[in-house]
C-alpha cells in the first residue's frame, strides 16, 4: 500500500500510523526530523508502549543541526517517562553521522518513505511511504537494530544536543585568537611572495568528497566527557586538511609550526604535524582554520552552517583548489583559493 497523503493514491499516512499504533505492543521510529505538535499528538501512545515492550524513537538529524528549545524540552521529558518505565524504551540521537531516512515498525508492520515524524510528513506534504514486505522486513529490522546500537546511535541523555539560536559555534579561546589575528596588504605581485615556486596543492574537490572527510570533522564522532559520561558535537569550524606524501614530500614543505598568509589579508599560525606532516591544521586548535575556510564559503552563500562541506559546495563557491606559495620570510607561506 502507497502513501502520499493524497485522496487518489492512498491517503494520509497518519491515518494508517494512527490504526496501527492503536493495536500495536511496540514502536520503533527512524526519523530523520519531526514536529512537535505530532509528538505531541502521540506522546500518551508512546508512553503507554513503553510501559508494556520497548518504544524507541531516533531523531536522525538532531545532534548535528540541533533542535528548538520547546522541541528539546518535551524530548528530555519524555525520555525521562520512557526511561523510568525499564523496557529498553527512549529516545536516541545519531552520532558519528546524520540519518535522513523515515522508517516506522508498528503492530508488526514495517513502512518506509519519505515521510518523517512530522505534521508535513503524515499530512501536508505529498509523500511516498510503503508497507515492506517480504525479505525487505527482515532486512529493515536488522538495519534499525544497527542504527539503534552504540556503533551508531546514543540515547539522548548522553547527548548533549544544540539548542538551535544557543549553540556557540565557535569556543571563546579561537574567537579571541581570531579577532586577534594580524593583517597584512600583500598581494600575489608583492615582491616577497614566490608565486613561481608553489608549495602544495590541495584538490578540495578530492578532499570533500571522501566519506570521512576532514574537511567536515563537525559530523564525526562527537567528544565524550568521561566525568559526565555526555557526548558533544565537535565545534563546527572544527576542521584539517589530510595531505598524502606526493604534497609532503616536497622539501620545501612547512614542518612544524609556519604563518600562513592568506589570499584576503589573514596571518593565520598554521601547522603540520603527523606522519610525514600530513595533518593541515591552524595553531592551537583546529577551529582558526576552519574559521577562515568556512567562513569564505559561508560568507559567499555557498555554506550553511551545519550542513556538510561537498565538491557541489566548491563548485558553487568557483574555486577548487587551495594552494601554498613559498614567501621571503622564513617559515611563511602564501595561502590562496584557486580555481
């Protein structure tokens, strides 16, 4: 049966959601957002299946772009009811990587789409959600018992999720060492810049794209506090740059600490450290850096924050490359986008 909250090819989903659940033991929600005037709608379901077997809702997208401060308290409430019931029953958040899809297990029934747990979802928009069956339940159902596993998820009372409009995106010591940085006037024709002698060049275009891409260090695994057992997102301009041995290898590469004069007036203390001086990174931190990339790309209108850092995103931005150029001075280097 198809979904798509139309009359003429199977009507509202919540119409199904709704019969189903009235029968149903348990409940398992994969959702990549939802709304909270539908979990509110469905708060006393989910409280009544977690009393008797175990009701478990993942909120795939809401460590990484946060939620509302109503949307987090009615969570944490929530969750705390579930918990207090010992049926193995709560909320939980992706971590390590965002999860868009939509999957709904109820009164043994499986049903996967396009809609999430969401007012737009069951109703206002048009959907496409299907009941599985066959071999496609069985595989489904181990794919939703790795999803809800450490490896990929944590409850959300080990997660310390933004609360959209209250997130500090950048830690006060790189904000101060940002505002702090010098400036300088050189250009590319200025006589101690040797824009014949090119240091590296980094392929952002190959660097984005790659599954673990450091460029996107913001959507890896989040930090855990050992005295309070909490995990938090990475800071978002958190990033460095993975350099193989064909860039490193140059003898006139930085080895350690040098000063990085960017192509808009920046001097940034960078660094390379690692195996053969692969890591990239700014000074003290990986944050400085990430502000000055990022924030190029942000200020184009190429980037939103806490959405992922792609080839597309380089491309709409006109610039692939990032390049080092050898300068007069002793430890610095030229830095500059190019196409």
């Amino acid at each position: 049966m198809l979904f798509t909250n139309t009359k003429s090819h199977g009507g509202n989903f919540d119409i199904a959601f709704k019969s189903e659940l009235a029968s149903s033991a348990s409940l398992r929600i994969a959702s990549g957002y939802f709304s909270l005037d539908t979990l509110k709608q469905y708060e006393s379901d989910i409280l009544s299946k977690s009393s008797s077997k175990s009701c478990k809702v993942l909120l795939g997208m809401a460590f990484y772009e946060g939620l509302s401060q109503k949307q987090f308290d009615a969570v944490k409430s929530l969750n705390a009811q579930m918990v207090l019931r010992g049926t193995d029953s709560g909320f939980y958040v992706t971590n390590g990587r965002k999860y868009h899809g939509k999957i709904f297990q109820v009164n043994g029934k499986t049903f996967l789409g396009s809609s999430n747990f969401s007012c737009s979802g069951f109703r206002n928009n048009i959907e496409a959600t299907v009941q599985c069956v066959g071999e496609q339940v069985d595989a489904i159902d181990s794919f939703l018992d790795d999803l809800f596993s450490e490896e990929f998820s944590i409850p959300v009372h080990y997660a310390d999720i933004p609360i959209r409009g209250k997130t500090k995106l950048i830690s006060d010591k790189p904000k101060l060492i940002w505002e702090g940085l010098k400036k300088h006037i050189l250009t590319p024709t200025s006589p101690n810049i040797h824009m014949d002698k090119c240091i590296a060049t980094y392929d952002l275009l190959s660097l984005s794209e790659k599954e673990k891409s450091n460029l996107n260090v913001y959507f890896g695994k989040g930090r855990l506090n050992r005295n309070t057992g909490i995990i938090s997102p990475r800071p978002w301009y958190e990033i460095e740059i993975i350099s193989n041995k064909s860039i490193t290898s140059n003898p006139n590469y930085p080895s350690g600490s040098f000063m990085a004069y960017t192509d808009d007036g920046y001097i940034i203390p960078m660094k390379t450290s690692g195996d053969y001086k692969k890591n990239l990174r700014s000074e003290g931190g990986l944050q400085v850096f990430g502000r000055w990339l990022k924030g190029r790309l942000e200020d184009a209108g190429d980037l939103d924050k806490f959405t992922e850092i792609t080839p597309a995103t380089f491309l709409e931005y006109g610039k692939t490359k990032l390049s080092l150029y050898k300068m007069e001075n002793e430890n610095s280097y030229y830095m500059t986008f190019e196409d």
